[in-house]
C-alpha cells in the first residue's frame, strides 16, 4: 500500500508540477514578449537623433546603431523603402504590425520570419520625418513558448527529483501513521475481538468487520451445535438399538425357552397350560413394545393437521376408564378441572400425554396413596398437572426420565410393566406442540409432572 500511495503521489505532483510549469512558462514568455516589445518601442526613439535617409542604407546605418536589429522602412502605402536584411522586398502593406501602426500609430507582432527563417518579434511605429509619414519597423529574434519552456524543463526536473525523495520520506512516515488504525482494526478483527475506531472514515469498515465476525461466530457455534447434535443422534441411536435388543430380548427368550419345551413334548399337562400362558403373556408383551416403537418414531412423521380439542373433556374421560385401576389400588383421587379448556393439537395425541401420565402416577404410587389431577387456565393458556404420592425419582434421574427405554423398575419385567416409551413419546408430543413439560420428585415421597399448554 505504501508503494501504490508514493507512486499516486508522485503522479500527482510530477502532473501539478507540470502544469504549473507551462502555465507559469507561458505567463513568463508573454511578460518576456511585452518587455521586448517596449525594448523594441525605446529603440525606435533613437531614429530621430540623427539623420538617416528613408531607403536601405538609412536602414542598415540605424540598425548598426542598435547593434544589429533588424530595421525595415516602409512607406505608408505597405512598401518597403529600405531593410537592413535583405532588398527587393515586396509591400508589406498587409503585415499584422504595419495594419496596426497605420491604423493605431504603432502595432507588434510575433511570427515565424521567412526572410531570415526564425521566430520573430515586430515593433512597427508611424513617425512624421520632414513633414512626411512612413512606417519605421525594428524587429529581432524571439524565442517559442516551447524553447521557453525548453530553458524551466532542466529547473523543473530537479524539483521531480527532489520531490520524489521528498515524498517517499514523508509517505513512509505518514502511511504509517494512517495505516497505523487500520492495522489495529485488522488485527483485532483477527482475534475476533470487538473492533472499534475514533475515526469517522473508518466506521463503515468497523461496523462491516464486526457484522462479519458476529456472523462467523454464529456459523461456529451452529457449527458446533451441528456437531453436538450428530455425536448425541449417533449416540442415541446406538443406544436405541441397544435397547431395543435388549427389551426384545427377554420375551423373545422366554418364547423360545418355552416353546422348545412344548416342541420336545416334556411337560405335563399342567406346565403345558402354564407354558402357553407365558407364550402369550410374552408374545402379547413383545408385540405391545413394537406397537409402542413404531408409535413414537411415526410421531417425526407425523404431518396431520391440528384441530381444537376438548382437554377439560378428555381429561375426565381418562380418569372414568382408569377409575378401576385407581380403586383397585385404594389410591384417593383429586381432581381440579375447569370446563371448556380447548387445545390446539389432535385428539389421540392429547389423550397419549394425559393418558400416560396419570397411568405412571397409578402404576408407580403407593397402596393408598393420593392422586391429584389439575388443569387449570393461566396467563399463558393452561397447565396440567399429575402429582402422586408414589416411589418417586432419584434426583439423578430427573433428567433421564424422559429418555426412551429408562424405567423406575429396572428389571425390564417387573410388576409395573413399563417399556420407557411412554414418557418419550410424551416429551415428543410437546416438543412438536410447543408446550413445555417439567417434573419435579422426591424419592419415596411423590413425583409431580407439568405440561404448560398453548390454548
């Protein structure tokens, strides 16, 4: 950069000097042409101190006093009655300085001489000599504009000369100064820190640089999260694999078990009978965990539009089918729900996540616990809450229980039956609903589930 602002600078003032130096050469060679001119005017004072006649040798006699000028005579009529160059002129009658000297007493001009073949100046005066008027003319050689400026140009490129180092001084020095905020603003915008300028010419840059950065930030991180979202789906998806083995597994080796026995025709009759109720206790188990399975991955499927749903109805409905299940266990039902709370979303997927989380409160809570049912209006739209007085959670836990395949009952075949879909497949449902589920558990006091719905 230093290189291309000594070059543009050195330009700029090698063409400024330049034109200066034309300009000023044209001014000084029309002030050099004036002086002549009167030079030249001052001469022609002397022809009246001596006598000389009016032809060639009168000429030639009156240029010898002036040192060698040229002296042309010439009458009014245009014709030259003597010239101290040359003889045999023919009239000059129409000459730009005779015009002027008959017309005005005296006139000049500057041209190119034929007679004596260089640029020449003319002073042409009209003067009265023994009562008779003719035209006295002197004239020399005068140099161009061209060899004036010929004479400045040596001048001139001394002055490039020394402007050169002059400027290439005063560049090193002053780039640095100015570039010396530049240099911070990149070096900043390299750290991907906040830049930031005193200078009003470099706020447009600043602000671009640090819209750039905040956007490359932003791309790292979604980057970042991009990445933290394969390592946790590869990760999820292993385990899901895993437990889905692993949940297969145990009603599949029951069946197999049981069924080589009935195949090699050991049994009585009465572990026959009890062999084929484990059969399809395991059989119905196995195909109740594919129904589950396939419900919860069609959820990401799922591109059914959503309808206004009755919850404060459905809710009730729930609790009048699993009303058996709560008395069977002596469990003491609360109930708190307003009529006429309606959501936007589909009925079984609303029926899936209440239903789901009153049947974990009655299948985890205790033989003459306390269930509370609430849903109830608030600010936002509507809240439902399922509190037990059941086993609890860990507080370790907490955050896995929506996990897919995590259960209380670690057995995979214990008295409460549970896959650990249920759960999931709840927490899918409101992440695709935009309601917010929470829970909150002591463990062997009760746990408490909340949905905060939009109504």
């Amino acid at each position: 950069m230093r290189k291309k602002i000594l070059w543009i600078s050195q330009l700029i003032i090698a063409v400024v000097l330049l034109i200066y130096a034309m300009f000023s050469t044209q001014i000084f060679y029309e002030n050099s042409i004036a002086t002549q001119v009167n030079v030249l005017k001052a001469k022609t004072e002397l022809f009246y101190e001596d006598d000389y006649s009016l032809d060639e040798i009168g000429a030639k006699a009156f240029s010898k006093r002036l040192d060698g000028v040229r002296v042309s005579i010439i009458s009014v009529s245009g014709e030259v009655l003597g010239d101290s160059e040359k003889s045999g002129l023919n009239n000059h009658g129409k000459r730009e300085e005779v015009k002027e000297a008959f017309k005005n007493g005296e006139g000049s001009a500057l041209r190119h001489s034929a007679t004596i073949g260089v640029e020449t100046l003319y002073y042409c005066r009209k003067i009265t000599l023994n009562n008779q008027e003719i035209l006295l003319r002197v004239s020399t050689a005068a140099p161009s504009v061209w060899d004036s400026f010929g004479d400045v140009l040596p001048t001139l490129v001394w002055f490039l000369a020394l402007d050169f180092f002059v400027c290439l001084l005063f560049t090193f020095l002053g780039t640095g100064y100015i570039l010396q905020p530049v240099q911070k603003i990149a070096k900043d915008a390299a750290l991907n820190l906040k830049v930031d300028t005193k200078y009003p010419e470099l706020k447009p840059v600043v602000d671009i640089l640090n819209k750039r950065n905040e956007e490359v930030s932003q791309k790292i991180r979604e980057l970042s999260e991009e990445k933290e979202l394969v390592e946790k789906a590869q990760r999820s998806k292993n385990d899901f694999i895993a437990n889905i083995t692993h949940e297969m597994n145990t009603p599949l080796t029951s069946i197999r078990g049981y069924s080589e026995l009935l195949a090699s025709g050991a049994l009585d009759k009465e572990h026959t009978e009890q062999a084929a109720r484990i059969l399809l206790q395991q059989s119905d188990r196995l195909s109740k965990l594919i129904a589950c399975i396939i419900n919860y991955n069609e959820l990401d499927n799922d591109t059914l539009p959503s309808y206004e749903v009755d919850a404060s109805k459905l809710a009730k409905e729930i609790l009048e089918t699993l009303a058996p299940n709560i008395l069977k266990r002596n469990i003491r039902l609360v109930e708190e729900i307003e009529e006429g709370i309606t959501v936007k979303s589909r009925h079984e997927r609303v029926n899936e996540v209440f239903g789901n989380l009153i049947r974990n409160a009655i299948r985890y809570n205790k033989e003459g616990g306390e269930l509370k049912i609430s849903l109830k209006r608030t600010e936002k739209g509507a809240k439902f809450t399922v509190a037990d007085t059941g086993i609890g959670i860990a507080e370790e836990n907490l955050e896995r229980v929506f996990d897919r395949f995590f259960t209380v009952d670690k057995s995979h075949n214990g008295v409460h039956g549970g896959f650990g879909l249920g759960l999931a497949t709840v927490k899918k449902i409101c992440k695709r609903s935009g309601w917010v589920i929470g829970v909150e558990s002591t463990l062997g006091q009760g746990t408490t589930f909340t949905v905060d719905l939009k109504i």
